[in-house]
C-alpha cells in the first residue's frame, strides 16, 4: 500500500510541476515519433551552403535555456576533415556571415555539437534566430540535424518515469540499474532464472542469488519473449543467403531513451535542468543479444539458410557486484577515468525517461534520483564477472575445468568512448590447477565465442574478445566511432592498453607464472611485446592455421582499416610516423632487428592458392618469413599442408620459453615460399622446422653464450648448416664491434670440435655464426670473450 500512495504521490507531483511549469526537454526537428516538433527545421541555402533554420517559437521569449544538443539522425562516419557548423549572424548576397566559431563536439561521444550559447542569444532575440550553417559538412546530410532544448516552460506530454533507481560502483566503474518502462519489461511468468548458463539447454533456478559453481545466477528471457517486447516476430522459417532477414514488425513502440544524469549534489527537479548529463542508454539493453549466432539460431552449413529459434535464451548482464540485471530493467555503466583522479568522490545520479521527443524532468524522485551518493574511485577498469559454469568442453573426470565469464566495459584510457557493448572474456580453470602455473592468452574477434576450446589441461586458458574484430590488436583512431575528423586526430594505443589490463588483471587473479605466458592473439600485438610472450605459436595444433598476418592490409580486417586508422596519407601514429606501419610487422621487423620478438610459429596449414589460403591471403607471407630471416628472429615456418615433426611440436609444448635460445636462419635444409604469388616458390614446405635445441642446458653469462641444437630424427637429412644468432638473452649482451670467439662441437661425448672461429658484433649488437654445421648426433655451439 505504501508504494502506491508513492506512486500516485509521484503522478500528482509531477501532473502539478507541469500545470505550473518547470524545466522543459523537447526536440525540434528530427523524424516524425522521434520528436516533439518534428516540422520545426527546414534547409534553406545561401549559395551552395545549407542553412538548417529551426523554429523554436514553442519556447517562450527570454525563457531560460539551459543546454541545447545539436544531434544527427542515424549512422554517420568519421570525416575526413573538420565538420564546421556555424551561427548565422548576417547574410550577405550568397554568403553567410558566422556569428562566432563553429560549434563545439560535445563530450564524452563526440557525435553531438553544443549549442546551447547559440539557442540562449535566438531565445533571448529571436529575430538574430537565422539558422545553423553547414561550412564543412564532413559527409551530414542537413535534413538529418535535430536540436534537443532544455528550458524552462510548461512541459507537456510527459512520459512515465523509471522507478526503482539503485546503484553500485567497483573498480573506477558505477552501475546504474533501474526498472523499465512498463512497455518493455516482460510477463512474469515469462521471466526465468538461470543456475548453469547454457544457450540451448539452459539449467533453470528458483530465482536469483549465487550458483553451485560460486558465480550469479543470471536472469533471462527465451528469444521468443525478447522478440515480443522489440515488437518482432521470431522468423522460423529458414531464409535464402548468409544473413537473418529483415525482422517483421508485429508492434509499433514508442521511440524511447533513458538519460542519466551526474552531480556532487543530490538531484531534484529544481536543480536537473543544470546537472551534468553524462550518457544514455536505450531499452531492452540488460539483455545479451551479443552472440546471435552463437546459440539462438539453426543453420545449414557456414550460417546458411538461417532461422531463429523461439526457445532460445537471453540471459542478462551482472553488474559489478555480481547481481544480475532482472528481465525487465535496464542499466548503464559510468566510469571514472583513472587518467582524471580528481573526478574521485562521492556523486548522486538521477535518470530520466525520454518518449517521442519529451523528457521527463518533472518527476525527479527517490524512485529515480539516489537519495545517498555514491563513493567513486579512479582505479584500473577491471572485468566484471557475468556468470561460471562447468566447461562444456571437457566432461571426462580427470579433464574438468570452469569457466568463469566476464564483460568489460570499454572506456578511456583502453578506450577513445565509453561504451556501452562490453568485451566477452572467459577464463579456464583446470579443476587441479596450482599457482604459479602456465597461462594461455588467446583473442579472437568473437563470432563463434561462445564455444572456447581449451587445448592443456594444466594451463590457465584466457580468452579476450577484441575491442575491435580482426583488428591487430594495437589501435584505432582516437575520432574511431565519432564526429572527429581524420584530420588533426592519431591513431592511439587504445587496443593494447585493453589487452594489457586484462593480462595483468588475469595473471594477479589467479597468481600465474610471468616466465609461461604462451600467446595465441594477433602477431601485430605480441610481436611487440616479448616480456609477455616467449612463444606465439600460430597455426595448428596451437591455434587457427589460417593467416600469419604480416601486413595487415592483407588479412580479413584489411577492408575496415581506411575506417579505423584513417586515409594512409593523413593519419599518423602515435610517434608521428604513418599510421598504416604501425600494422606492417616486415616494416617493424626491418626497422628494428635489434628488438627481440616472440619465437614465432608461423604454420600455415591451408594451400597457398585455394580455400583459406586465397580467403585471408598468402600475398605478405613469404614478405614476412623473409623479414624474419633477414632480421635473424627467432621462427618456424610451414605452408601448403605441410605439419610441424611431432618431436618438435612435443618439445615446443614442453620449452621454457623465457630462457635464451637460437634463432636460425638461411638453413640448407629449408624450402622456398616464393615471393608472394602463390605459384611461386615451393607449393609446400618448412623453415626451420626439422630443427631443435636444449633449453635446459643453455648458458646465458654476460661473457658466454651455449646452446645445443640438433636435427630431429625424422628429418631426412643428417646434416645442415645453418645461421645461428643468441635471441632473448637476459645476461648476454654484445657492444656493437666488440669480438667473440666460437666453438661447435659434437655432442657425442668425445668432445670433437669441426668449428671454430672469430666473429664481430653488428651495429645491433647481434652475434651471427654463418653456416655453421648442425646434426642428428647434436652440436655444442659455444660463443665467448676471446
């Protein structure tokens, strides 16, 4: 009873705030339902500028106005150059004289301009209203503009407003959770609760709370409900082509949006009007809809003749202390920079209903304006745990491990926006496992996701979701996703920041070894950073033997690089060099052959010329292989069908990655790739894959270098000769021109030694024995201070 008398107190507040008036947030112009005057802006032109002219008379002369957005409608790209939109003082002939400067982004989006100076001085003399002025349009179509006002003036045509506002923070993030509009929360009986998270065959629980497991148990809706409440029908009959159709409309739905608003001080409906607003979220976005393909659809083949399938489920996202967002609400992250610590303190949020073009600000409550603030810190952004369940990979008693799922919620500095679609990560936890222990890191760009597959019982299995699909790993233009122009903007390190975090926040969890760290992500990221990764093994039966992806204009992502990065010619990297080399590892590679690499496993499974091979490309390969050798890394190599010896796979799963070891090159025994056309060089072949070495017995001293190496036994070859060059030494460290004595010796216990020499360090510092021989019998190669 108590809440309904609050209920209906809410309602007689705000239906008498809106007799008397109060703050006002409508929009003008914009597409019919998706505003509140959507005649009031018309183009006109002056020359060959458009003018966007809005009728504001619905705003009362000399009304306060407290912000003005100028937003565009739909999906825009970034520009090449500067969008310049400009108050009209004067007009003069054909051209437009501006009454100030452009109009500023607004943050943290960058899709909006601020124009609230601009409606203030049209609101206060209405006659100086002469319109918006498009200089440089950067690809907006005028007709596409709308501005949302807030001023003060009798509101009308409110919509409902959301109740039950709650919040929590955790880790330089908070959580807004709140109740729905009542359109979009689904039946009671329809709601479901879930105890083992499965797409198809989920185990269902009595209601919230924690599983058996130690993880939340999730809150979901079958595919069938969460079409009803979007207004679709569930299309269950298979179509023609790779992509799901066009969804039929059953219902019309209001256009709705939730805003949220920020402030030290606690919101009322006297004090909104001039809050921070600091994002917004849309209906329906507590539900999981990430991985369509993953479990709720039925196809033939490669996702052909695809249909939906009604009693599939949607489980809900968790918030940061692992209580899952109930069908029906909604919520929205905020994060707090851990680059701006002086935004740390205690803030309240409110957040509003927008229906149609109407704000409602007048029914600003306890319901949905906290009444007690919330302490926030500026902290490294971690994952946030979604949900744990047995591995549906493994069911054999000694092979068990658990899956623990988390979201992260990208925002700056791993980010250039915030976002509101979070990253998946899994981590795999072998029933038996024991820190320090072995981790694997593997991205992948998240289409079959939902399915890891973990390959070592007694490793720690990372699975990281790019921030950007197919996307190397590295960055992406800071305007990437906004109205920043190309021009003037830098590709940032955004992607590998992300990457980073996770890693370590991976790693201090579960207390893994830092000396075994294996990598299965994109080269580009990897390659960089050896003090992580001793190996990247890429190919089979480590990871996808598809694509080496040296130069990344030619892998799968190579068409959305002119979007990401930006026109080659205009675009710079953080350093200030072009920006497209920063995803050209044969360029890294022969810039910097001093820096140690990962030992790269470059196993190409596929022909040269057909299947994947022609799908991701084999064009830059051969480039890239030659890159290494000429830059004396540390690598194996294999294509066209072509496997690695079991001995040596066997011994690169045992290897210690974090000690010294060779780098071979130009070896006697090795086959020719070609030059990148796929009927030159050999149709299949190796490099370096018949041979080995110890990497217990190595020495690393800063006066002495020793390996032994050898050729495997199922090579056909008992001997070959062979550049040897020491590669992540710790110790061994050679002065540019400084002279080293070498031996190579037999290993066969009678010590006979068939080499000896002098030999100079290079410019780099690297120490490079030429074509020395190495045997099945094994080799001692010594290198010491003369």
């Amino acid at each position: 009873m108590r809440r309904s008398l609050t209920v209906v107190a809410v309602l007689v507040a705000a239906a008498a705030s809106a007799a008397v008036g109060g703050p006002v947030s409508e929009r003008f112009g914009g597409a019919k339902g998706s505003s509140a005057h959507p005649d009031a802006m018309k183009v006109e032109r002056t020359g060959e500028v458009p003018r966007c002219v809005f009728d504001l008379s619905a705003i009362p002369k000399g009304a306060a106005v407290h912000r003005a957005s100028l937003g565009v409608a739909g999906r825009v790209g970034q520009p090449r150059e500067p969008i310049r939109i400009v108050a009209v003082k004067r007009i003069e002939g054909d051209k437009i004289v501006p009454a100030g400067e452009p109009l500023d982004l607004e943050r943290p989006y960058y899709r909006s301009f601020d124009a609230t100076a601009t409606v203030k001085a049209w609101a206060a003399h209405p006659d100086s209203n002469l319109g918006l002025a498009l200089l440089e349009s950067g690809g907006l179509d005028p007709k596409d503009l709308y501005l949302d006002v807030c001023y003060d003036g009798k509101p009308v045509g409110l919509p409902p407003q959301v109740e039950g506002l709650k919040a929590v923070h955790a880790d330089g993030q908070t959580f807004l959770i709140w109740k729905e509009l009542p359109v979009f929360r689904p039946p009671a009986d329809k709601v479901l609760w879930v105890e083992r998270f499965d797409y198809r065959k989920p185990e269902l629980a009595d209601g919230p709370g924690r599983n058996a497991w130690g993880g939340p148990r999730v809150g979901a809706v079958t595919l069938a409900t969460l079409r009803d409440l979007e207004g679709f029908a569930v299309r269950t009959e298979p179509g023609p082509g790779q992509r799901l159709a066009d969804q039929k409309r059953i219902k019309e739905l209001p256009d709705v949006h939730y805003r949220i608003y920020r402030s030290r001080r606690r919101i009322t409906a006297d004090n909104i009007a001039k809050v921070e607003r600091v994002g917004a979220a849309r209906p329906l976005n507590a539900y999981d809809d990430m991985m369509i393909m993953g479990g709720h659809i039925a196809c033939r083949g490669e996702y052909y003749d695809q249909r939906e399938i009604p009693d599939s489920i949607f489980k809900t996202w968790c918030a940061a202390d692992g209580t899952a967002v109930a069908p029906g609400e909604a919520f929205y992250v905020h994060t707090t920079s851990m680059t701006r610590q002086r935004e740390a303190g205690k803030y309240y949020y409110a957040v509003t209903a927008w229906r149609n073009g109407v704000e409602n600000l007048v029914a600003v409550t306890d319901a949905n304006s906290l009444a007690e603030p919330v302490a926030e810190t500026a902290e490294v952004l971690k994952p946030v745990l979604q949900h744990v369940r047995p591995s549906t990979v493994h069911v054999r008693p000694k092979e068990k491990t658990t899956e623990h799922w988390y979201a992260f919620y990208l925002a700056p500095p791993v980010a250039n926006v915030p976002s509101m679609a979070p990253r998946r990560i899994v981590v795999e936890v072998p029933e038996d496992w024991q820190a320090p222990g072995a981790l694997r890191m593997a991205t992948t760009a998240g289409g079959a996701f939902w399915d890891p597959r973990v390959r070592t019982r007694s490793e720690l299995l990372l699975y990281i979701q790019q921030d950007v699909g197919y996307g190397g790993d590295l960055g992406y233009n800071e305007g990437r996703g906004t109205l920043k122009a190309f021009h003037g903007s830098r590709v940032r390190f955004y992607s590998e920041k992300y990457l980073f975090g996770v890693l370590e926040w991976a790693m201090n969890k579960w207390k893994a070894d830092r000396d075994r760290i294996l990598g299965a992500v994109s080269t580009h990221f990897a390659v960089r950073h050896p003090e992580f990764f001793g190996s990247l093994l890429m190919g089979p039966p480590f990871a996808s033997g598809y694509s080496l992806d040296f130069d990344h204009k030619w892998n799968p992502g190579s068409g959305s690089l002119g979007r990401r990065l930006g026109p080659p010619n205009l675009v710079k990297a953080p350093d200030g060099g072009p920006a497209w080399d920063m995803f050209d590892l044969t360029q890294y590679l022969r810039d910097h052959p001093d820096r140690d690499i990962p030992f790269m496993g470059c196993m190409f499974s596929q022909p040269k010329d057909g299947n994947h091979g022609a799908e991701y490309g084999w064009q830059d390969d051969p480039k890239g292989l030659a890159a290494l050798r000429d830059a004396r890394q540390p690598y194996v190599a294999h294509w066209g069908g072509a496997r690695l010896p079991r001995e040596v796979r066997d011994a690169y799963g045992r290897m210690q990655w974090s000690k010294t070891l060779p780098a071979f090159s130009n070896g006697s025994l090795d086959n020719n790739p070609g030059t990148g056309d796929p009927d030159a060089g050999e149709p299949w072949g190796q490099i370096n894959a018949w041979l080995l070495w110890d990497d217990q017995g190595s020495v690393d001293q800063p006066d002495r270098w020793e390996m032994t190496a050898w050729i495997v036994g199922a090579c056909p070859d008992d001997r070959c000769t062979v550049d040897v060059t020491p590669r992540h030494c710790k110790r061994f460290k050679a002065k540019p021109g400084s002279k080293w004595s070498w031996t190579n010796t037999a290993d066969d216990g009678k010590g006979k030694v068939i080499g000896r020499g002098t030999v100079t360090a290079d410019k780099w510092g690297l120490v490079t024995l030429k074509q020395i021989t190495v045997a099945k019998g094994k080799n001692r190669i010594v290198i010491r201070k003369p």
